[in-house]
C-alpha cells in the first residue's frame, strides 16, 4: 500500500498520482494541506526519506523568506514546526510505503517504489 501526499493543484504532483494510478498501484491519497499531518507522521516520512527537515522545504515559498527558514541555526524541530504550520512549505508529492519513501520530482521517481 502506497501513500501519496498530494497537492491537487501542483502539475507534478498530478503527473505523479496518474502514473501511479496508470500503473494501478494500491493508493491512499492525502491532501494535505486538507488533512495535515500529525509532527509523528512528518518525521516518518522524513526518516522514510533519509533527509533532513530542511531538504524537504521549498525555498522559493513566500512562506520560506517571510519565516527566515534559510536561517542555519534553526533546528529540524523547528523547522518540521513551520511544515506543521504551513503545508505548502513541503516539499511535494511524497509517496511513501511502510519503509520507504521518494519525492516524486521529476513525477517518474514514483516508479521506484512500484519495482
């Protein structure tokens, strides 16, 4: 079972779901910025990710400058606190397993979680 964290207004994470959905994979879609995550969750698709907090941000957000994320001080706790806060600052989609996670940019990075 797959998980897509998925921003129905963002064209890569469209192109993600319907690859994933070309490929009939057995999906749970998450909007989440409908249903946001839990700071658990966030961590686990982090860890899942095998990244930082900080590489799961996206720096060109208003949300990113106005917040000064760009600081190098601020913890991962803190900056898991602004993805919590403001879910668009997330890095998307994010598909995910029970073990395993990928970003789906380019939207064919989906794939390997098929194999």
């Amino acid at each position: 079972m797959l998980t897509i964290l998925h921003n129905p207004r963002c064209s890569k994470s469209r192109q993600a779901l319907a690859l994933l959905q070309q490929h009939q994979a057995d999906l749970t879609v998450i909007d989440y910025q409908k249903t946001p995550l839990s700071k658990a969750e966030l961590t686990a698709v982090v860890t899942k990710l095998g990244i930082t907090p900080r590489d799961l941000l996206r720096t060109k957000e208003e949300a990113y400058q106005s917040l000064q994320l760009d600081n190098s001080e601020l913890s991962d706790d803190a900056l898991l606190e602004a993805m919590l806060a403001q879910p668009k600052l997330m890095e998307r989609p994010v598909i995910f397993d029970d073990s395993r996670a990928v970003i789906g940019r380019p939207p064919e990075k989906v794939l390997e979680l098929l194999a």
